[in-house]
C-alpha cells in the first residue's frame, strides 16, 4: 500500500532490521515464541517499505501462526493488524480486521488495541473504506481516552483527515489541516506518516 513508501533514511532502516533480526533469533534460540511475531510484525513492515512482497506475506502469516500456537492474546491481534494493512487482496484484509476486533473485545496486551488500530486505520485508507476509518479512529480515541499519547492522536487526525479527503474531494480547509499534521510529524521526526499526505496533496 500506499502508506508504506519509503520516507525515511536507509540506515535507519537497515538498523531496525538488524535489531529485529537479532531480537528473532535470540527469542528462537531460548525458546521465547511469544516474542517471535512482535519482531516479525516489525520486519515484514520494512520488507514491504523494500517491495519484497512474498516474503512479506510469508513474514507476517508465519508470526500468525505463532501467535496462533501459542496464545492469541499476546499478540494475535497486532500481527492481524499488520496482515490487514499489507495485504493486497480485500478478502484478506477484511478477514483479518473482522478476527482482530473480535479479539480485542477480550482481555488482550495492551500493545495489541494500539498497534491493531493504527495498522487497521491505514488498510482502510488504503483501501478506501472511509466507515472503517471512522471505526478505527474512534476506537483508538476511546482506548487511548484517560492517557493521551501524542503519536496515535496525530495518526487519529491524520486518518480523519484523509478521509475526509476521499470522500469529498480537493478541499482546502483539509489540505490545511493535512500540511499541519505533516509539519508536527516532521518535526517531531514522525515520518512514517507523510508519504500518504504528500501522496494525497500532490495529485
């Protein structure tokens, strides 16, 4: 998708790489499955960031199954997350959303709501579904409602806005709105979430 253009410096990149890799290989070699999917999660983002499709989809169905194996409230519905925001093929990614919130209403991690929202924001502005995004938006707002974090309510504006921009159009009070959201992102070194405003603004 969209969101996952590249925007950020290749020694960053390469360095979460590395780091994540190691982290994998450490938690398969002592045996600490749980912590598998949530470097797997992580790697098969920078895989799709490097267009490497099939290994992506191998990635991030592999970290399903574990989570499957070993418990899916630790971190099934982050990985279903990131399956629904990578996935190319809409059966894919309504499946995977519908399973994630299905989950969610149970006692899950908490890293789950947080990381399920924000990837399920992004597949559904990939995709077009403004309702999910609205969905997802509000949730994240609800969950994140007595501990404010500032990177989940830029995502939450940024989503808003964007969707406003599907379904109406060019307008100019939400290019605005998406320039400033891209201004506080850059400033703060939030880059992940430019590429689909710069995308939006340039056409």
């Amino acid at each position: 998708g969209m969101s996952l253009e590249k925007k950020f410096p290749a020694e960053v990149e390469a360095e979460a790489k590395e780091q994540c890799e190691k982290a994998l290989l450490i938690a398969k070699k002592i045996g600490a499955h749980r912590f598998e999917p949530v470097n797997q999660d992580v790697l098969s983002k920078i895989l799709a960031v490097e267009s490497n499709h099939n290994d992506v989809m191998t990635m991030i169905n592999e970290a399903i199954t574990t989570d499957r194996e070993i418990g899916f409230k630790f971190s099934g519905p982050m990985t279903l997350g990131a399956l629904s925001m990578l996935a190319d093929d809409p059966e894919t990614r309504e499946k995977s959303v519908a399973e994630g919130e299905m989950i969610l209403k149970q006692e899950c991690v908490s890293h789950n709501y947080l990381c399920f929202y924000r990837d399920a924001i992004d597949a559904c502005l990939n995709a077009g579904d403004w309702g999910g995004v609205e969905r997802f938006a509000t949730a994240a707002e609800i969950y994140t409602d007595e501990q404010q974090l500032p990177w989940m309510d830029l995502r939450i504006r940024r989503g808003r806005a964007l969707e406003k921009w599907g379904q109406n159009g060019q307008d100019s009070k939400v290019a605005t709105e998406l320039e400033d959201i891209r201004q506080t992102a850059i400033s703060v070194n939030f880059n992940t979430i430019v590429p689909m405003i710069d995308a939006v603004l340039a056409n």
